[in-house]
C-alpha cells in the first residue's frame, strides 16, 4: 500500500512540474492513505485483543510547525495522529487504556543503556550501539518506550521518601528523557534489594 501511495504521489510531481491539473490523483492518495491509515489502527487493536494487553502505549509525537526537504509530501502523508485517535475509541470500546510516553531518545539511545546509536547510512532501520552491538532500531526504540511506561507506573505509586532513595541509587530516573530498558532493569533490582 505505501508503494502504491509513494507512486501516486510521485506522479503527482510529475504533473505539478508540467503546470498539469492533479485534483483527481490527489483525492486518490488521500483515499489510499485513510485506508491505509484504518487497517493499520484495525491491525494495532486485533493484536491488543489476542495478546488480551490492559494499556496501549504511543509515543507522543508533536510534529507542529512546517516540513521542509524533500520528503516534505512523505511525512505530511504520515496520518500518525489519525491512526492514534481510532486506536484509542476502538482500545476503550474494548476496554484497553491508552498511555502516551515522551518521544525524545527513544530511537536515539540504546536499550542496554551503552549511549547513543549510530544510524546505518545504507539501511536506516539498523543501528550501530556504542558497545559495536548492531540492532534493529525499531525494536530497540520499542523496548525503550515500554520501559518509560513501566518506570512512570511504578515511580508514580512509591511514597516520597523511597522514591528519592531510588532516584540516589539509579540517577538516570533524575531525566526521563534518558531512561531505557537497562534503567527498569536496575530500577527492579533496587527495589528489590533489601536496602529500602
């Protein structure tokens, strides 16, 4: 589907240089990106439901202001607030919560806490950690983003004073923004230790 979209529009530029009318290919890729945009939030939900999950967690994307360069028509395509909105009234129809994380870093560092990634320059979708561990970086952004989830959850329901505690032992916790997998692993292991 997104081929067929990124040919559409490709025409479309084509057209637009020879001053040409684009109405119609134009009503067609808005047509094909609502669809696309449907099955994958229809996808997201189906997945939910069979893995019988409690919360759904989404990045909080704020993309405002203008999209220069030349992938300008490819982002403003991206229907990523449309898709969130109908994962979130299907996720509450079936019960599911819905959370949103801060976005900053989790594709940037790495789930095992060794610093921040380096971008493959021939594929994007692999990354390169400080530790010369290659990965995907999708996957590494997801573990990232669930364990932002799981260190709110659990910092928001500790008192105070132990919560302080933790944050001296696991410095990390101080800046949400740099948190990672490797930061709820220690964060356990704290507050398993006998030492609170």
């Amino acid at each position: 589907e997104k081929d067929r979209l990124y040919h559409t529009l490709n025409k479309i530029k084509k057209k637009q240089k020879l001053h040409h009318a684009t109405n119609q290919l134009w009503s067609y890729a808005v047509n094909c990106n609502e669809q696309h945009a449907i099955h994958i939030a229809h996808a997201i939900i189906e997945h939910a439901v069979q893995q019988k999950v409690h919360c759904i967690v989404f990045e909080h994307l704020d993309m405002k202001g203008k999209i220069y360069g030349k992938k300008k028509q490819k982002l403003a395509m991206w229907r990523k607030q449309y898709i969130q909105g109908l994962v979130t009234h299907k996720a509450h129809q079936q019960g599911i919560r819905i959370s949103r994380i801060c976005a900053w870093g989790t594709s940037k560092l790495a789930y095992d806490g060794s610093g921040e990634t380096t971008r493959n320059k021939d594929n994007h979708s692999i990354c390169k950690f400080a530790n010369n561990k290659v990965y995907n970086c999708d996957l590494s952004a997801s573990y990232n983003i669930g364990a932002r989830y799981y260190i709110r959850e659990i910092l928001k329901n500790l008192p105070v004073r132990v919560r302080s505690q933790v944050e001296a032992k696991v410095p990390q916790l101080a800046k949400r923004t740099s948190c990672t997998l490797s930061t709820l692993i220690n964060l356990n292991a704290v507050l398993k230790s006998n030492a609170l």
